[in-house]
C-alpha cells in the first residue's frame, strides 16, 4: 500500500511536551515538512527560543542552539555571518520577540539579516504560566489582567506591521493555524520564507497566529475560533510585504 | 627585524585578535574602549572578516554566542556599563560551553561612573559576574605589549576549554599607546569543533544549550564543569614574579597599579629591608599557590588595587593568615601614585 501520509524527515520520532490543542506541534511539524520538501534537511541550523518552544531542539533533526529569552535574531545573526549558505531560521514567541527581544528584531529587520523567522504570536505568555503577552488583545483576561487587558497595559503589539516599515524587511506575512485551510497557507508561506533567504532576499518573517487553550483558559476548539473571530480582528491575515510582488 | 608599531592598547588587542584568526567581531561603542571597535570597523572587511556595530551590547554578545556556536573565533569588547548588559548571556556562553573573547577596558563606578581607569570590576570578572557557578578564564595585562600577547593567547585557551576568556585592562592599558611588535611566526592552535553548528551533513545534530531541564541532569553536568575549572586552576595560572623570593614586604598588583608597584620597588631603598612584588597575570585562575608560598617567609603583602579593595579578598584566601595582608587602594578615578604606596610601606614600621 503507497504511504501518503508520514513523519517528516526533519522531525524526530519523540514525543513533544505540548499540551493538548497547542499550536507549537502544528508549526513546527510545518517547518519539518517544508525544510524537508527544501531537501534542506543537512544544511539547516535552528534556534530555539525561551518559551514552551523551548526543548525544539530535541524535536527537529537538525543542528540547533538555543538563546537567551528573546535574542535569537541576535545568536541567527552570528551564526548566518559564519555559515551564509546554511538555511538559518529563528523560532520565537510572542513573548520572546515582541516584549524582551523587540529590540533585537528590529534590527535584525532593519539589517536586512538573510534569516527567516516563525514568530508563533499566541497572545499570551505560555512558559511562565499565561501572563499577558505584547500581543495579548484588548480585555483579553490573562493571569497580570484579571480585569482584561486595558490601555494602561498599552496596546496589542501588531509586529508585521511594525518592521514593515522598515527597509531592511523582505517578506513579512501573517497567517493562522485555525483551521485546515489556514494550516495549508501558513505552510505555503513558510516556505516563502525560506526561499526569501535561499535566494539571498533578506529578512523574512512569517507569523502564526497559533493556539494556547490552556492560558486562553478554553478547550482546544473553542481557542481555534478565538483565533479567527478575536485575534484575527486585531491581527489581520495577509502578506505585509513580498520582495517579489514589491508589495509593501 | 620585527616591525614595532606604536599603538594603543585597545588597537593592539583589535590587531592581535586579527592574527589570532579572529574574524567576527561585534561591539557597541563606550569609552575608554573606542579605539578597538573604530579599528577592527576599518580593519575587519581588509581581512574579509565580520564587523558589527550591533545595536547593544546585548545584542553584541548574542551575536557572539550565534558565532562562536556556529565554529568561529569571535569576539566583543567594551567597559564596565556596557560587561554588566552582557552578563546573562555570558552565562548562557559558559553554560553552553562556547568560547570567546571579552574585552574589558575598565571605567569607574558604579553607575556610570566615570570614563576614567578603575579596576572595580575584577570581582564581576573573577567570580562569575552573571548567574549560575560558573567560571571564565581572566588575563590582565600592563602594557600595549602583553594585551597584544594576552589577546592572541586568549583564543587558543578559549577553544582548549571551550569556555569564554576576558582581557581585563583599564582606561590606562587601553588608551596608552606603546610600541608592539605582533609575533606573526605564532601558530594558532585552533581546536577541532566537532560540536558546532555547521549543518548535520554526515553526523548526527548537534545542539548547543546550557538547559538541564531533567531532574539530575544539571548536578551532573556541573560537576562536568567544575572539573574543567580544576583542569584550568591546575594549568593556566600566569604570573610575573619580581623579586619575592626572601622579600620582608611584597606588592601584590596587576594591570595599571602593577606598573606604578614596578617603580616603587625601582626607587625604594629601604635599608636592609627587600621589597618585592607578585603581578597576577591570570585573575582566575588566581595564583593563590605562589601568593600561599609568599606568604610563608614575607613579613607583609600590601595589595595594591584601583579600586576599594576586591583582589585583596583573593590575596588573604590564599594567605589564610599566615601574614598580615594590608590594603591600599584609590577609587573613581584616582590612582596611587609611588609616594602613597611608599608611605603605606613605611607605616608598617619596617
Ligand atoms: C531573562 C529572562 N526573563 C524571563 C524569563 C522567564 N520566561 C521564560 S519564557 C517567558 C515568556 C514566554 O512567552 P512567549 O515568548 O510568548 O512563549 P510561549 O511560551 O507563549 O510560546 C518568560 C517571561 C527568562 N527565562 N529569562
Ligand atoms: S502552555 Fe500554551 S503554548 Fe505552552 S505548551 Fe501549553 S498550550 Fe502550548
Ligand atoms: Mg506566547
């Protein structure tokens, strides 16, 4: 009988620590797939972020490092200068890289760095037990807005739109892990990503919107349709800036 | 011949690093260390190697921590404010076993002090300076010359042990400018990296962390590293030693002050007293052997710092009371001159 469906090469046969309904398995299972259909597999080095994505490394089969909470773009950029020819990506949270490592994004964006990053924006802070994140959504409840998230914690952090202004970004894109639809797209633009740096275009970011029931407080289906009747109000679907189409 | 060339501190360390085959450097600026990162900006791209002017020190050091995983000789400088920002991932560096050089052109403190000399950061450097038990490998030098020397030894120490290494000198050491002749006929001993991140063609994937998150695990790879800190206490301990054998009073200094303890036991004629002095050339690992056998026959060890009195605790660990260990020190800015140090001596009442 023909296999139609298996593990990618790029993941390991290991059980991962996600909880039920979590998005990090999707993504990740994703970027497995598309380093696979690279054949990219030998030459791809990852970084892994401090948050739930944590212990990625010991998930993917391939070379990869782990950073200080919110400087992956920071150790990519090291090791992309060293290895231009290696596919070099960065795997943050939306606590990693919009809150302690807003800095280190930007200029990595603004330099233009021939990395790709999967910034998985999950509205809340997972690791440390679901604090509000930069980019958790007005009156949104988390653990540090009992009340709901209000303009005195500032506002939702839009990080596409942000670095989309600056010159040095090449593909910015965000899509959603809420449905079977939007899981094929944000395949598709993961892969986009990818090829940005393969053809030397410059910095490329592509971000999830992905589901945390446990801090969202929901069963895991409920937090799909969190996703697309809340988060996506806030955080629009769509392609904010493509090297190719010179949409910007 | 070998050529000499007259340079400052902070250009000598820039330049040796270069023949040390260093070729990814990432800074941000801050006195009294500009002269180094405006060097290599010039000089880096001449040899085809990586200059970042990155947009902090954090982001700097992290930068240093992508290369040094990735196999490269790699490095970073700065002063004081700017080593405190770097601590966490300095950490994470020795956590993860990378290594790397550190520049440390000392300025006052605390806050932000002053971009005058200062050596108030040797506990930072010596005992650890970020989270976790931890060590890093500290070389202070006192001319244009040995920074230059220090440097180019720094890397192979580094890789040996796979574990970051600081140059610590000053405002003075950094901005002096003296001849220095660079030893190009060296050969660099860089180690093989069978665990870098090149991409896994042909071998199993290799990760670099310093998470232990497994109940267990982190005890055992501690103990890992703290027998590696033994194997360096054991081998790489540097010292100059200047007439301490039979001294009534010796002089422990290094860097700055060690230069300034030179002229006083140049100039001092004490009767039928010797003075002596031990110069610590490596701050950890400490020479608190030498300092132990001094402290069997001297009448007195005076540790002479820039700084409110941080060495000297090392000094009287190593003496363990076995003679009186005295203390002079100047702080923000101030630096002892030989009169000063000569009248602490002549207070002993030798
Ligand atoms: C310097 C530092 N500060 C704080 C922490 C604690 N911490 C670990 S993960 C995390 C937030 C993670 O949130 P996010 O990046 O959104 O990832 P998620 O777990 O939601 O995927 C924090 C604050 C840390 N490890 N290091
Ligand atoms: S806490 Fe949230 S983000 Fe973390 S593993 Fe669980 S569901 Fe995923
Ligand atoms: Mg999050």
């Amino acid at each position: 009988m023909e296999k139609i469906f298996t593990r990618p090469e790029s993941l390991l046969d290991v059980p991962t620590h996600y909880c039920a309904g979590c998005g990090h398995g999707v993504v990740q299972r994703l970027i497995a797939e598309v380093i696979d259909s690279l054949g990219a597999r030998e030459k791809t080095i990852g970084i892994a972020p401090v948050g739930c994505a944590v212990l990625a490394y010991n998930y993917f089969d391939f070379d990869m490092s782990e950073a200080p909470h919110g400087r992956p773009p920071a150790v990519a950029t090291g090791i992309k200068r060293v290895h231009p020819e290696n596919l070099v990506f960065a795997y943050q949270g939306d606590g990693d890289l919009a809150a302690i490592g807003i800095a280190e994004i930007i200029h990595t964006a603004n330099r233009g760095e021939n990395i790709t990053v999967i910034f998985v924006n999950n509205a809340v802070y997972g690791m440390t037990n679901g604090q509000m994140a930069p980019t958790s959504i007005m009156n949104q409840k988390t653990i540090t807005t009992p009340q709901g998230r209000t303009s005195s914690e500032g506002y939702p952090l839009k990080v596409c739109e942000l670095l989309s202004v600056l010159d040095g970004s090449s593909f910015l894109a965000r899509v959603s892990t809420s449905t079977p639809e939007n899981i094929r797209l944000t395949k598709k633009t993961i892969l986009k990503g990818f090829t940005t740096q393969i053809e030397k275009k410059g910095f490329a970011l592509v971000e999830v919107l992905s589901a945390c029931p446990v801090y969202l407080r929901m069963e895991p289906e409920e937090s799909l349709k969190f996703i697309d009747n809340e988060m996506t109000k806030t955080f629009p679907l769509g392609v904010f800036k493509d090297w190719e189409t010179n949409n910007s | 011949m070998e050529t000499k060339h007259l340079l400052t501190g902070n250009e000598a360390a820039a330049e040796a690093a270069i023949i040390a085959g260093c070729r990814y450097y990432y800074g941000y600026p801050i006195t009294p260390q500009n002269e180094l990162i405006n060097y290599l900006a010039t000089r880096m791209p001449q040899v085809g190697g990586t200059f970042i002017q990155a947009e902090s020190e954090l982001a700097a050091i992290n930068m240093v921590y992508g290369s040094a995983a990735a196999g490269a000789r790699t490095m970073t400088s700065s002063s004081s404010p700017g080593i405190s920002l770097k601590q966490e991932c300095i950490s994470y560096m020795a956590g993860s076993e990378l290594p790397c050089l550190i520049v440390n052109m000392q300025r006052g403190g605390p806050g932000l002090g002053d971009i005058s000399t200062s050596q108030a950061d040797y506990f930072q450097a010596v005992k650890g300076g970020g989270h976790g038990d931890y060590r890093i490998i500290v070389l202070a030098p006192s001319t244009v010359q040995e920074t230059a020397d220090l440097v180019y030894d720094a890397f192979d120490i580094a890789d040996k042990y796979r574990n970051p290494v600081m140059v610590l000198g000053d405002a003075q050491i950094g901005q002096l400018m003296e001849p220095v002749v660079f030893h190009k006929e060296r050969k660099n001993n860089v180690a093989d990296k069978p665990w870098a991140l090149t991409g896994s063609k042909g071998r199993k994937k290799n990760i670099v962390k310093s998470f232990y998150p497994v109940k267990g695990e982190l005890e055992v790879f501690n103990k890992k590293l703290q027998e590696k800190y033994k194997r360096i206490e054991d081998n790489e301990v540097l010292f100059e030693d200047l007439n301490t054998n039979g001294a009534d009073v010796v002089l422990v200094a290094y860097g700055t002050t060690s230069r300034i303890c030179k002229d006083v036991i140049n100039k001092y004629e004490s009767g039928n007293h010797q003075l002596g002095m031990l110069r610590p050339i490596s701050l950890w690992p400490f020479p608190t052997k030498k300092i132990r056998e001094i402290s069997e026959s001297a009448k007195a060890i005076i540790t002479i710092e820039m700084s409110a009195g941080q060495m000297v605790e090392d000094v009287r660990l190593a003496v363990e009371g076995r003679c009186p260990v005295h203390f002079y020190g100047r702080t923000g800015g101030g630096i002892p001159t030989p009169k000063e140090i000569l009248k602490k001596i002549d207070e002993l009442g030798f």
